[in-house]
C-alpha cells in the first residue's frame, strides 16, 4: 500500500524549495520521482528551481506531456500535470490542492504543506482524504537547520 508523508514547511521558504529538496533526495537515494504540478506556473517554478536551488547542485529533470517521448537518457525527475509514464512511479511529489486519481499506483507520495492557510485547509482535506482510505500516514516538520522531523504517525 502506498505511504503518504506530509511535509509541513515552517521557514516561509516555500512549496518548490522543499519539493526540490526532496527530489534532490530521493534522486541520491535512487529513485524516479514525478512532480505532479498541474498549474502551468508552477510546474515552471519546479522546473527553474531544479537548476538553481542549491548553488552548486542540479537535479536531473525534464518536463513531461503526455504522449510525447521522453529523452534518453531518462532523467530521474519528470515534472507534469498529467498521469505519469510508469518509468516513474516510485514516487510521487504532489503539489497540486486535490489528491490525483493514479496516487496509489506509486510506492510513496510526498505531500509539501506551506504556511499558507488557504494551502493548508486544502492539505487537510488531503490528510483526511488518505486516512479515511486506511493508508500508512506520516508527518514531518521542518527543522531549524531545514531537515525533517518526525511529528506524528498515523
């Protein structure tokens, strides 16, 4: 069953930072990871970010449309608004207000929560969302030092 982790962002650095962060991550950890952005800005965001976010690191990514070919070699990180290809569904890095309808085909799904209250109430309605489905839930807060910490499990 698919494991959902909510990352509850405190240093108003926002969603595409620690989304970066993660992929950057999980890249090294050696996964394949879809960043399901359906708005158009920003997918742009993830996609500029993933260049620049570390100074000194780049995070190998291509942007996705479905039907269109993917470049060899396959980048690690595929960024989009549609169902992914399933050369990436290991895990999932949603930053869009609702749950996709294809999220329990990936092994793992990142959900990034900002400050934001309006972004918040919608990540509760996620949070509810999974748990009513009876998936394995976690928590993580953002450290002082911008690591993780574990807050709850549920």
């Amino acid at each position: 069953m698919t494991r959902i982790d909510f990352y509850l962002l405190s240093d108003g650095g926002g969603a595409v930072a620690a989304a970066c962060r993660l992929c950057e991550k999980a890249v090294g950890a050696g996964h394949r990871l879809y960043v399901h952005a359906p708005d158009p800005a920003a997918a742009d965001a993830v996609d500029g970010a993933l260049w620049s976010f570390r100074q000194g690191g780049f995070v190998p990514h291509e942007r996705h449309h479905p039907g269109s070919p993917i470049e060899d070699p396959i980048p690690p990180v595929l960024i989009g608004g549609a169902e992914p290809p399933d050369s990436h569904r290991s895990i999932l890095v949603n930053l869009a207000e609702g749950v996709p309808a294809w999220f329990s085909s990936f092994e793992r799904v990142l959900e990034v929560v900002s400050e934001d209250p309006a972004r918040r109430a919608q990540s509760r309605d996620r949070y509810r969302y999974y748990k009513e489905r009876g998936y394995e839930l976690n928590v993580f807060e953002q450290a002082a030092d911008g690591g993780w910490l574990r807050k709850t499990a549920a």
